[in-house]
C-alpha cells in the first residue's frame, strides 16, 4: 500500500491498475483505508483534516451554509457536517462518516456565487463570501 496511498489522498477505484486494486481492499480490510461511497476511498489521515475532498464524494456539490462560513471566518461555530448544496432533482447517498448535510436547490441558485477555492491541498467548490452573507440572512430563522 505503500506507494498506492499517501497520508492526505482520497482514491477513486477507475483510477487503479488490477493490482492496485487488490492492495486497496486488503487495506480497505485492515482499517488503513475507509470507504466514503462506491468507488470512493480515503485514507484515516486525510479524515483528519478539517476539510475533505468534497468534489470526489459529492460530485456538482458546492460548499455551502456552515462549512463556508466556517472557511471565511464568518462564524465561531464549528459545522456538526459538510453543507453541500446540490442540485435539487438530484438523488445522491452520502457516507455516513465524514458526515454530509445536503441543501437541495434549483439549479439558477446553485450557480449563483460559485467559485473554487483551494483548500489544505483540495480545489472545492464554494460559494464567495457574498452568497454566503446572503445565505446567513436568508436562513437566519434556522441559524
């Protein structure tokens, strides 16, 4: 597993050889590497970081609400998940764990705002700090 995995990686299954492949589920087996969705794996270090690769697990997801706020300084809250907001037509099974609150909307809104933001090592869609300040006041009753 040693060249297969480094300590920050997320690791898509269409990306291995044959070989790789084995050497991932025997990891997989032996708790080194932990399944987040079909075809979908990361290694425990990289489920330590405050931020996870959002594009692999939800893909056309957008970080959203908390998870932004909480990248901007916006808040001293610490998000209880990822705020993805996804298109609202969508049907998508997230991991149980790193866990994920999704924010269904209309596909206009979900471009609204959008940028790409490189975060410890990741390109995650975000939305800027506009959107988010009008998102913390169009969602203050929930806040």
């Amino acid at each position: 597993m040693q060249g297969l995995i480094s300590s920050n990686f997320v690791l898509k299954t269409k990306d291995l050889t044959p070989w790789q492949a084995k050497q991932l589920q025997r990891a997989t087996k032996n708790g080194e590497v932990v399944r987040l969705r079909n075809g979908v794996y990361a290694t425990l270090d990289s489920m330590a970081n405050t931020i996870v690769d959002i594009a692999s697990i939800v893909p056309n997801g957008v970080l959203c609400l908390w998870s932004a706020w909480s990248i901007y300084g916006l808040t001293t809250q610490i998000p209880d998940a990822f705020y993805v907001a996804v298109e609202r037509s969508r049907k998508l099974r997230t991991p149980e764990f790193p866990r994920f609150q999704l924010v269904f909307q209309s596909k206009k809104l979900l471009s609204i705002g959008l940028t790409v933001e490189e975060i410890q090592g990741y390109s995650i869609p975000i939305y800027d700090i506009e959107r988010c300040v009008c998102d913390a006041v169009k969602y203050r009753i929930k806040i």
